[in-house]
C-alpha cells in the first residue's frame, strides 16, 4: 500500500521524531509513505512540484492535515519583519515568537530555554491583546485553497482530512475561534464529497495530557489516539464500500 501525507507540523510530528499519527498509521498497514507535511506548511504552499511527485506516486490514501497553521493567531507582521532582520535566529520566521513544544533533559539549558519561551509567550500576548494580531490564512480563502487542492486529488483515492483539536488560550491567545472556524471547513467539505472522510479530534484528545510543553502540539500519546481514530474511519470507510 501507498500512502501519501499533506500538512502542517502536526503531520510531520512535531516533537515526536517526525512519527506522527499519519506515520504511525502507515506502520500498522505496512504502507511506504510519502511525506509531504512539513512544519508551519499551509495548504496554499502545495505547488505544481508536490502535486506532481503526489500523482507520480500513485497513493492508495491520502492523508490531509491542514487549518493550524492557517489558523494560529500571531502578534503582528511588522514586528516579525524587524524580527527576521535583528533579533536571533530562534526568534526569526513565521514561529519566531512560538513557545516551545519540548525543552532539554539538560538543567541549565532547559532553565534558560523556558526563560526565552515564557518572555516570546508574554510578547506575543500582550501585542496580540493591543492589535487583535493575525492568522496567515483567512477562513474562506483556506476553505477555497483546500476545495482546490482535494479536486487536484484523483476522485478514486481516499482522502482524510484530520480534525483540528483546541490549544491552550494562555499561549495561542485567540486562536481557537479561528481554530473551530476551520474545523467547521474541514467537516462541510468532508459531508459534500463522497471521496473524504473527516476525523473528529476535538473531543478525542485529552487536554493537556496528550500535548506537548507549550498546549498545541500533540505528544506520543496523542498521535497514538489519532491514528487509532483515522484507522477506524478507514475501515468503517472501506466497509461500507464494500457493501
């Protein structure tokens, strides 16, 4: 079997060796993989380039993770402009003022890496809570880039779409509104098409005991709680096929 995987950090596994849920799902069906997920990836960055390598490899399932990070709310965009020019490099990029997911097992180095997280996360509320700050991606318009990116798809393979679970408000301020937002894209598209399915993650992951440090990323036990759910959707999809 053939499987093939689009999305953001939460596929790429973020935190967990890169063994995502979508990873794990391909160990227990004896899948090869491709991997097309990477970190702070949105889904208007899916070009002519993956779309070929994606037809070429001919998947027998696709699956789809997209709408985090369209939809993190970040603080603002000239101050990220004067990041990328001045500030360090961990500061610098689209998840420049992101707390982190993990810390080191070291002493000193984990203190001073929750002392840099803690001030980005201080920063980035307070900027956010005087400007309303910004997500990359607005809701119609990754409602629309998803549409286009699924009808690029071949009709006859399966696509799952993974739900979108909470964060926590204290380091993502702002951000679940548009997080639901996008869950309620993902479920709308999966209801009109007879070639996706759609992976409720809400209310399956536990808050915060399946997270990582900063309450956005999932951690092994939470990748394990999903790829169970896409492995049930799966086969409940190919039963009723079948009949």
């Amino acid at each position: 079997m053939r499987l093939a995987v689009l999305g953001d950090s939460h596929a790429a596994g973020l935190g967990v060796y890169g063994r995502s849920f979508a990873v794990r799902v391909a160990e227990r069906l004896g899948a090869d993989v491709l991997q097309l997920a990477r970190t702070t990836q949105t889904v208007d960055q899916i070009g002519s380039a993956e779309l070929l390598r994606l037809r070429a490899y001919e998947p027998e399932m696709v699956i789809v993770s997209f709408g985090a990070a369209e939809g993190f709310v970040h603080p603002s965009r000239m101050l990220q402009r004067l990041l990328d020019r001045f500030a360090p490099a961990s500061w610098r990029g689209v998840a420049g003022l992101e707390p982190r997911p993990y810390f080191s097992r070291t002493r000193t180095r984990r203190w001073r890496q929750r002392a840099v997280s803690a001030t980005k996360v201080l920063i980035k509320r307070s900027i956010i809570a005087a400007t309303g700050g910004f997500h990359r991606l607005p809701v119609d318009e990754y409602d629309m880039r998803l549409r286009a990116l699924l009808d690029e798809l071949d009709p006859a393979v399966p696509k799952v779409l993974v739900g979108l679970w909470r964060v926590d408000d204290r380091t993502f301020p702002r951000s679940n509104a548009v997080l639901r937002r996008n869950d309620d894209v993902l479920r709308a598209i999966a209801a009109e098409r007879d070639d996706v399915v759609y992976v409720p993650t809400r209310e399956l992951v536990l808050c915060w005991d399946d997270y990582l440090a900063a309450h956005a990323h999932l951690d092994v036990s939470g990748h394990v709680r999903v790829a169970d759910a896409i492995q049930a959707a799966a086969r409940q999809r190919t039963a009723v096929a079948r009949s």
